[in-house]
C-alpha cells in the first residue's frame, strides 16, 4: 500500500512540476521584411528574390527566428516558428552615382509561441 501511494505521489508531483515548467503559450502571426542587394536588373534582382525565398523556406524553426528580427521581449519557443506566407517584390532604387538599381524586397508571414515575461 505505502509503495501504490509512493508512486501516485511521485507521479503527481511530476505532473505538476512539468507543466509549471511549460508555462502558458500563446500564438502570435508576425510579418517581416528583408532586403537584398541592389543589382542592375529587374531579372537579377528577381533571381535574388527567389535565392532569398528558398533559404527562408529551408531553415529551421530555431534557424529562423534567429534570422527574423522582432523587436519583442517576450520569451519565445524558437522551435515554433513556421513561415505561413512569403513573397518578393522588386524595388527601384536610384544609387549614389545617379544610376537605377533593382532590389529584391521578401516579405514573410510567420507563426511562433510566446510567454510575457511580466
């Protein structure tokens, strides 16, 4: 009988301790945006574009939310991130030297979990 309740005690107090540990989790949907090296043509800059978009979708969640740049003091489950959406747009850009440049703009929408830290 002592060793039944031994146990049942033991696995109580696991189970609390556990999920005092994990903490309430709540979603957050961000978006971000990243810039590439301006080039000389819109086809390039596209190529650029898609270089970007394909390293993004292949990354890990941790690799991720250390690329993204968030400007959030919470604490973050970095192996939660998910890219939902990404795109890349093309931008005129006029050089210093008077010149007209293409630079490849990715937009992403990504998932994560998050804690307050209040």
């Amino acid at each position: 009988m002592i060793k039944v309740l031994s146990l049942a005690s033991l696995a109580l107090v696991s189970t609390v301790s556990f999920a005092g540990l994990s903490g309430p989790y709540e979603t957050r949907v961000d978006a971000s945006s990243m810039t590439g090296k301006a080039v000389a043509s819109k086809e390039a800059a596209y190529a650029a574009g898609r270089q970007m978009l394909m390293n993004v979708n292949n990354q890990s969640s941790y690799e991720l939310s250390r690329s993204i740049s968030r400007n959030s003091h919470d604490f973050v489950d970095k192996r939660s991130f998910e890219v939902l959406d990404s795109q890349v747009t093309v931008k005129e850009v006029l050089t210093s030297e008077g010149d007209i440049a293409y630079q490849p703009v990715m937009n992403i929408r990504y998932t994560y979990r998050y804690r307050d830290r209040d």
